[in-house]
C-alpha cells in the first residue's frame, strides 16, 4: 500500500525517508529516523515498534542489515512486513516479506533502501532509484527524497490511486534555531494529490525553517536599515525586527538585523510595491 525510500546524504550527515501511499496519514506509521544513527521506513502490514526497536539497534552500533535480522528473528508476521533500513555509515538493507501483496519488492544500494507493495509494478521502484541516483548528491536530502517519490509516482506508484505521503530528514542541530536536529517533517495526510502538496510544504519549509547561506545574506548597511524601518512601518509593524517576528522569518535575518536573506529583501519590498 505505499513506496518509500530511506537514504543517507552523500556528505554522511543528514538522514531521512520518504513516503506515499493510498492510506490515511502514512507519515504517522511509517517513517523515523535519528541524526546520527539512521532511518527506517515500515510498511505493508507495518509493525511500527520496528520503529523504536530497529533505531534502537543502530545505536547500539548494530549495521542496517543486523538491525533488519534482529527486527524479523523476533517476529512472526516477517511475511507479512516490509522494512527499509539505512544506518549510520550508509549501509543499506530491505526486507519484502512473502505475503505482502503484489506487486511488492525494493531495491538497495550505497545510501538508500527502496521499497513499495500494492504497486503498479517494479518501474515504479526502478524509476525511483534512477531518479535517486541521477540527483546530484550536492542537493539537499530533502530534494532529492522528494525527487524520488515524485518519480515513483510518476511511474505508477500505489495501484489504488493517491492519498497521503510525507518527508521525515534529520542533521544535527538542523531544527528551528538549531535546538534539534529535525530538518524536514512534513505530513500530508489526506489530499488528492499528496505529492504536489509535500512538494509545495518542502518550499515553504526551505523559507521558513532552513537557515541562510553565506551567499544568500545581504549585509544591511545604514541606509538598507532605514528603508527597512520605513517599510515595516508601512506594513504596520513596530519596527523592522517586529515585522521578523510577525512574518515568522527569524532563520533568515540575523537577530541583531546586521544582514538581511536576499529572499526576505524581495519580500518586504513586494509587501510595498503590492500596497
């Protein structure tokens, strides 16, 4: 009933999965994942103590694949489970259970576990691990997850039509004001077109809750502060800080306002130019 894939970013520091299926709220069952120690994807007839069990073992220092054995050995519905599993240094490991419903399967390689049951067929997993591999491993994890699902579904995805898909990335000190390490979660949980609309969530958490880069902050010079203070005053804020804080851009403006994110810039200005 779903396709997801489980990867490590080529620079070995983000982890994360991504989902779909026609199933309510799929982000909610099947994907976890800790910086630092890897991510599991569990599906079909999920169990999802794997979850807490598999990542468990990874941070023990088990590899992905002794984290699958561990995770099978001790149960009896194995047949009717599918797992993906990608540990700390990479290594990758898939189990497709003898009862999951066809067509059903996953393919593994340096980084990612590729899986799916209820699918229009195996191009639907090939697809995707083409687009994983064509991506350039300099793009964020995120990205390239989303780009892969995107290709799945592209290619057929669940037999039974659409409903909810999700994207789980995490990195050491990635979350909001760098206090976790949740890069990405994001859920759709019921939406016609489910991948669309994690595509258009991944955008808007890229602007609000990733930080800038060197090349993407503008340094506010004297004059710059002034225009600034004039605008957020025409759009009724306080000050300039205070219209960062209501319009929820904190990541991409420096807390003593000495650089402003290029995007934000264009932003303010076009809250102007549309009044």
């Amino acid at each position: 009933m779903t396709f997801s894939i489980v990867a490590r970013s080529a620079d070995g520091e983000s982890w994360g999965v991504a989902v779909a299926s026609k199933f309510l709220a799929v982000g909610a069952a099947v994907p976890a994942a800790v910086a630092g120690v890897g991510a599991i994807a569990t599906q079909a007839d999920a169990n999802v103590a794997y979850k807490g069990q598999a990542l468990a073992h990874l941070d023990d220092g088990a590899t992905a694949s002794v984290a699958l054995q561990r995770l099978l050995e001790d149960d009896e519905g194995r047949e009717h489970r599918q797992v993906g599993i990608v540990d700390v240094d990479g290594g990758a490991a898939s189990h497709t259970g003898s009862a999951c419903l066809d067509w059903a399967g996953g393919v593994t390689g340096d980084g990612y576990a590729i899986q799916g049951n209820i699918l229009a067929g195996s191009e639907v997993v090939e697809a995707m691990e083409a687009a994983w591999l064509d991506s350039s491993p300099e793009a964020p994890l995120g990205a390239r997850l989303l780009e892969a699902l995107i290709a799945g579904d592209a290619a057929g995805g669940d037999s039974r039509g659409r409903q909810s898909a999700a994207l789980l990335v995490v990195r050491e000190e990635a979350g909001y004001g760098g206090l976790d390490d949740i890069a990405v979660d994001l859920r759709v949980d019921d939406h016609p077109e489910p991948i669309t609309e994690l595509a258009r969530l991944l955008a808007l958490n890229d602007l609000y809750l990733t930080a800038s880069t060197e090349e993407e902050k503008v340094p506010v010079t004297p004059d710059l502060a002034e225009e600034l203070e004039e605008l957020a005053r025409a759009a009724g804020a306080r000050d300039f800080l205070a219209w960062v804080g209501t319009e929820n851009y904190e990541m991409r403006v420096a807390p003593d306002g000495s650089w402003i994110d290029v995007r934000i810039l264009e932003i303010i200005r076009d809250t102007e130019a549309d009044r």
